[in-house]
C-alpha cells in the first residue's frame, strides 16, 4: 500500500514503541499489520502535509468502520432489549454512534494521543470519533467481521456505554426544536452550506436555524446531519434559558 512513499516520508510513518503500546493496550494485543493500523490515525488535515502530493488519510477506513460498527449495534440491541420495538432501538442506536459519544468513547481509550493531525481549531472534536471508527475499520480489514465484532463488544464499547443511561441522554436536539415550533405555531426552518475550514483542511457544513425570521441558532459539523443537531441544540439552549 506504500510502496510509493519516499525514503523520508516511510521514516515519518515508522510506528515508535509508544504507538505499538497504546495500540496493545486498546486492543488486547499487537496486530501484525502495523501500518494499517497507523494509517487509521492519520487525519486528512495531516495528509497533505506527511505524504505531500499524496492524499492518504484515515477516511476511506473511516467510512468502513462507520458501518461495520452500525452493524455490531444494531445486532447488540437487538439481544440485549427483545422486548423494545424497532424506533426505540432505532433511536438508542443513534445514541450510541453519534459523534459525541463516540469522541468520549475515543478519548477514555487513549485515542486522542495517537491521531496524527494538523488542526488550527479545537471545535473539531470530531477527530476522535473519526479515528475511532477508523480504527473499527483496520481491524474488520485484517481480522474480519466475527473478531471485530468480539473486540468491539469487548474492548470498546464494555464499561464506556450504559443503556440506562443513554435512555436518559438526550441527541435528538433537531426533533425537539421541531416539535417546540409545532407547539407554539412558530415556523421553524433550517437553512445550510458548505464553506472550506482550513482546521480540517476540507469541507464543513454551517446550518443556520430560523425560527420565523430570526436566526436562533447556528451549528457546525463534518456532515449536515451533525450541524443541524448542533444548530438546534444552540437555539434550544436560548429559548429554554
């Protein structure tokens, strides 16, 4: 996968003794595909900057892990709660992979000191989330879906999610802010672009929240879904005081 990096760029990317030990620690053990795993940790705003002309970054394993970790919830809440119907597991399971919590998830199990990263603004927490899903995706490409799964259940999501809990938190700030607007007969819009963010050296989404004609909230985030929830959260947090 890297044969075409320079001499200096391979120095850049060699794993040091410190990489390896988180990496045992988090996972139980030491993977034999060491780059792989390195590869996960690596943010698109450092890509440029590492492997110059060459893009490589953690997305592409990002985007496997994002799936493969729907599937091990959705299967776990399956089990776990016979008797709910398929809403409120619908709506547990977006508790559990929304971004923050998944940014939470990745900071107690060290994931933040591993992310190689050229950022200018600590608002793109989402960084830890990312990496954390790409990590999801490095194993699921060297260990398969039943080992994934197993280490998924066991080293990531044990003792870090608490159902009863997650029952009590609220995510859903977009509906609640829709709901308040049908309540008091108030029209509640939401109005979003894509601007360049060099902290992430790509693309972000801005979302503005109108409530009749006055902007009560605005919200930012790596996909639109995300800057509506935070856009709506920002307005609640006006309206409620």
């Amino acid at each position: 996968m890297f044969k075409f990096l320079s001499r200096s760029e391979k120095v850049l990317f060699t794993p040091d003794k410190n990489f390896r030990k988180n990496l045992r620690n988090i996972l139980g053990f030491l993977p034999r595909n060491i780059r792989l795993y390195q590869l996960a940790f690596v943010h698109k705003s450092a890509s440029g900057t590492i492997f110059k002309n060459h893009q490589i970054n953690n997305e592409r394993l990002e985007y496997l892990g994002d799936a493969i970790l729907d599937s091990v919830v959705a299967e776990y809440l399956y089990h776990k709660l016979p008797d709910k119907d398929e809403g409120f597991l619908t709506q547990m399971r977006s508790k559990i992979v929304n971004r923050e919590n998944l940014n939470t998830i990745a900071v107690k199990l060290g994931l933040s000191h591993m992310i190689v990263a050229r950022m200018t603004n600590e608002n793109h927490r989402s960084i830890y989330g990312d990496a954390l899903e790409a990590l999801i995706g490095a194993m699921y490409l060297e260990m398969g879906y039943k080992k994934t799964k197993k280490l998924i259940l066991n080293r990531i999501l044990q003792n870090n999610i608490s159902i009863v809990k997650l029952q009590e938190t609220e995510t859903d700030f977009k509906s609640r802010i829709i709901e308040w607007g049908q309540k008091h007969k108030k029209s509640v819009n939401f109005t979003s672009y894509e601007e360049f963010d060099e902290g992430v050296n790509g693309t972000v989404f801005i979302t503005h929240l109108i409530v009749v004609d006055e902007i009560m909230g605005r919200g930012m985030g790596v996909s639109k879904k995300d800057a509506e929830q935070n856009a709506a959260r920002q307005a609640l947090q006006v309206i409620e005081g």
